[in-house]
C-alpha cells in the first residue's frame, strides 16, 4: 500500500476510533477496541495491544493476537525504549534491535508508541508484523494521533 492509501486508510481509522470512544469512558475498554479495530482492520498488524506500566512494571493490557508475554523485562525491548526515550520507536528489523524481546519468533517489525496521562507515560501502544520494514513515519503519526483519543 501506498503512503497516500495508508494516510486515507489511518484517516478512516481515526474517524471510526473517535466515535467508538464516545461509547465508553473507561480507559480499558478504550485500549480494548483499539486494539481490536486496528488489528482487523490494518492487514499488516501481527500482534497489536498495550503494554501497561504498574509499579514499575510494564505489564500486557488488551491486545489482539498470538499469546503475549504477560510482563517486560526492565529496560529492555523496544517497548522500554520507547518509554526511555519518551517517543515512538520504529523498529526496521527486530533481529538488529539490541535488547529486542521476542516473544513470538513470528515477528519481524515493530513500532511502539507511548501512552500518555496527563503529561506522564503510563504504558505503550506496541505492534508487531510478520514482514520486515512494515512501520514508517506515517503509521508513527497516525497510531499517535489515535492513541491520543485513548483519554480524551
């Protein structure tokens, strides 16, 4: 897919997400069909769910796909450098991410977007796909955007 399908594709998402999000307040639910519209709706999207940070831990939230490791090691992945770095983190190739914490050998690409409460991170957003180089900064923005709807 083109950038320009990909851009009018997140466009149609994040209309779909904000409406979905006047459903409910509960910051779960949210992550919840998130999680499920952009698994099912962006064929490239292996693994698609939140990680949350509680006491220090970053635990799995809801999430889409194959069976998921039910907490992070500290500091490490691409989920703890995103939240280090306080950015999105795009992954090209997991196999050359120094650190990268394989929880499905499935996984060839990643990007990771951080959560944010009133200012703080409190978890991440993080998608895995099957193909190498699947993420760029258009999925970056657009998975920002709707991450953001998470807490409107």
């Amino acid at each position: 897919m083109d950038e320009i399908q990909k851009g009018k594709r997140y466009q149609r998402l994040y209309v779909q997400v904000e409406s979905l999000m006047a459903k409910s307040n509960d910051p779960t639910a949210r992550m919840a069909t998130i999680a499920a519209l952009l698994h099912n709706k962006l064929e490239y999207f292996f693994w698609t769910g939140f990680y949350m940070l509680k006491n220090g831990v970053l635990t799995v939230g809801p999430y889409q796909g194959a069976v998921a490791c039910l907490e992070l090691a500290k500091d490490k992945g691409v989920c703890w450098a995103a939240i280090n770095s306080q950015k999105t983190v795009i992954v090209p190739d997991v196999e050359k991410f120094p650190g990268h914490i394989a929880c499905d050998s499935r996984s060839k690409s990643e990007i990771v977007v951080p959560v944010r409460y009133q200012g703080a991170i409190i978890g991440v957003l993080d998608v895995d796909s099957k193909e190498l180089n699947s993420f760029d900064e258009t999925d970056a923005g657009e998975l920002e955007k709707i991450v953001e709807l998470i807490f409107i």
